[in-house]
C-alpha cells in the first residue's frame, strides 16, 4: 500500500467517526431543548423580533432575577425582603393619599391667570 492510499483510508475513517459524533451531539442538544428550564430560558431570552417578546430586556426585571438567583436557598432573607417591600408599599400608599388630599385643598385657577400672595 502507498502512503497515499493508507492516508485516504485514515480520512474516510475520521470523516465517519465525525459524523457519528455530529449525529450523536444533535441528539443530546434535542434532549437538552425539551427540558423545562432551557424552555423558560429560551422564553425570556428570546429575541426582540420574535412575537414573544423580551421580557429581561427591562433593568427593573434583571434586578428582580438577580435577587431571585441570590436568594434562592435563603428563605429568611426572602421573608425579611418581602416585608420591607410590604412596608414601601404601605408606605407609598399612605403617601398617595395625602397627596391626593393635598391637591384637593388647594386653590384651582382659572385659565393663564396669575395670583400672586
């Protein structure tokens, strides 16, 4: 056998061998395509065009999912997080309200007409 021949036999041998490896690398990337969690990735990491949209495309949605990601094990800092946000909001609600009372008590004016004290 001539060096050349042995060295085309050794390529068809590693052509098949690479194609069995792309065949088997397609299978497991199905396999990896059908879990849930890559499902939900796909889901929000999806690209702008598509009809689904971008959910983490938004800061205030990256900052929640860091939060969840750090403070997935940690259930007593959850507790303490949630209520000092239940606090914010009884907060803010109560600030509304004042507000609206506020504004309710102060004089309107008419058209570009200016008062002054």
């Amino acid at each position: 056998m001539s060096r050349m021949t042995v060295l085309e036999a050794r390529r068809a041998l590693l052509i098949a061998q690479c194609e069995l490896q792309r065949i088997e690398l397609a299978e497991r990337i199905g396999e990896l395509k059908q879990s849930p969690l890559s499902r939900a990735a796909a889901e929000m990491l999806g690209r702008p065009g598509e009809p689904r949209g971008l959910p983490l495309a938004r800061p205030l949605t990256w900052a929640v999912a860091l939060a969840g990601l750090l403070l997935l094990r940690r259930p007593r800092q959850i507790l303490t997080l949630l209520g000092w946000a239940r606090t914010a909001v009884a907060f803010g609600s109560r600030a509304a309200v004042i507000l609206r009372l506020l504004e309710g008590l102060r004089p309107r004016h008419r058209g570009g007409e200016n008062v002054k004290p």
